[in-house]
C-alpha cells in the first residue's frame, strides 16, 4: 500500500532553518509529481510547494527564495529545505503524492 512518512518538524527560532522529508513507498515514485503543503491553526491546508518527476518546481509566492523543494528518486524522498523561518510558518506540514498523504509533521516558529 502507499505510504508517506514525514520527518524533521519542531521549534525553531525566527530565521531559522529546518528540513523536512518525505518517505514514500507503494508506488513508482520517480514518475509522479509530489508537494508539500501546510495548515496553520484554523486555516485550511494549502500548497507550499511542488515538484514534478522531472524535476520542475514551483512555490507558493509567500516562500518564494526561502524554501526549497527537492527529491531524491534512488531513495523515494522528498524534501523541503526551510530558510529564514518566520513565525507564520508555523503549521502542520504534509507530504503529498499519489493522491496519498502522509500523517504530518509540526513546525513551529517561534522566539
């Protein structure tokens, strides 16, 4: 079956930096597109960020030049490399593919 395992969440202090990943195993993973999205508290979860098979990326304008989407297909993994951390960053992070998500994984940025 599908699964998507995130890792690399916690507390960070403003402008910090964390990485995220994302496990993927269940389908042929080097072939599908994959992204990362987020939930603030009381928010809906939206897209930060996607990468195709090819390896083309885009972002959502608000983490433009400070995150950066990545995937490794020899280990089924994506990424997300997280800069300049601000504190409206904080949400539940989610790994997303194959019409699969993962469990989520909290990033908090706060001082």
């Amino acid at each position: 079956q599908v699964q998507l395992v995130e890792s690399g969440g916690g507390l960070v202090q403003p402008g910090g930096s964390l990485r995220l990943s994302c496990a993927a195993s269940g389908f042929r993973f080097s072939i599908y597109a994959m992204a990362w999205y987020r939930q603030a508290p009381g928010k809906q979860r939206a897209l930060v960020a996607v990468i195709t098979g090819g390896g083309g990326t885009n972002y959502v304008d608000s983490v433009k030049g400070r995150f950066t989407i990545s995937r490794d297909n020899a280990k089924n993994t994506v990424y997300l490399q997280m800069n300049s951390l601000k504190p409206e960053d904080t949400a539940v992070y989610y790994c997303n593919g194959y019409r699969n998500w993962g469990q989520g994984t909290q990033v908090t940025v706060s001082s």
